[in-house]
C-alpha cells in the first residue's frame, strides 16, 4: 500500500462542567483497564464526574474539509 498524506486541523476537546457551568472538567486519574471509567474533576468548583473510555481535555485530528461538529462525538483516546 502506498503512504496517503493529508493536511488536518487539530482539534481541542473540552467538557464544561455540569454543575457551575463554568470549569473545564479534567482528568484526574488513569483510566481503569476494566471498566473503562476516568476520574474528571472541574478545574474550578471541583465537581467530580467519571467519563468512560474518553478524557478531557483532549486533542482529535480531523480533515480540513470536516466540521468540528461532526469530530466531537467519534474518537475515544484508546
Ligand atoms: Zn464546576
């Protein structure tokens, strides 16, 4: 197979926090090899949240003719 090269824009993924609305949530634990689960906590009321298989903040690469709307919901840093 020949190597195929394309420019891509990189793409920040931030999760707001769902109690003060305000903080970034971030990761505040590895991630358990069992169950998937990631410890989150805001950056600035400290609320924690557990996200499965995915953290934040992260960073997703996506063509430049794609839409950041569509690169949200698709890769999970495995
Ligand atoms: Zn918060």
């Amino acid at each position: 197979m020949p190597e195929i090269k394309r420019p891509v824009q990189t793409i920040e993924v931030n999760y707001v926090c769902d109690k003060c609305g305000y903080g970034m949530m971030k990761k505040v634990s590895e991630m358990d090899s069992n169950t998937g689960d990631i410890m989150h906590e805001c950056m600035i009321c400290g609320h924690p949240q557990i996200f499965q298989w995915r953290s934040y903040p992260r960073i997703n690469y996506i063509g430049l003719d794609e839409s950041i709307d569509e690169s949200t919901d698709t890769s999970d840093d495995r």
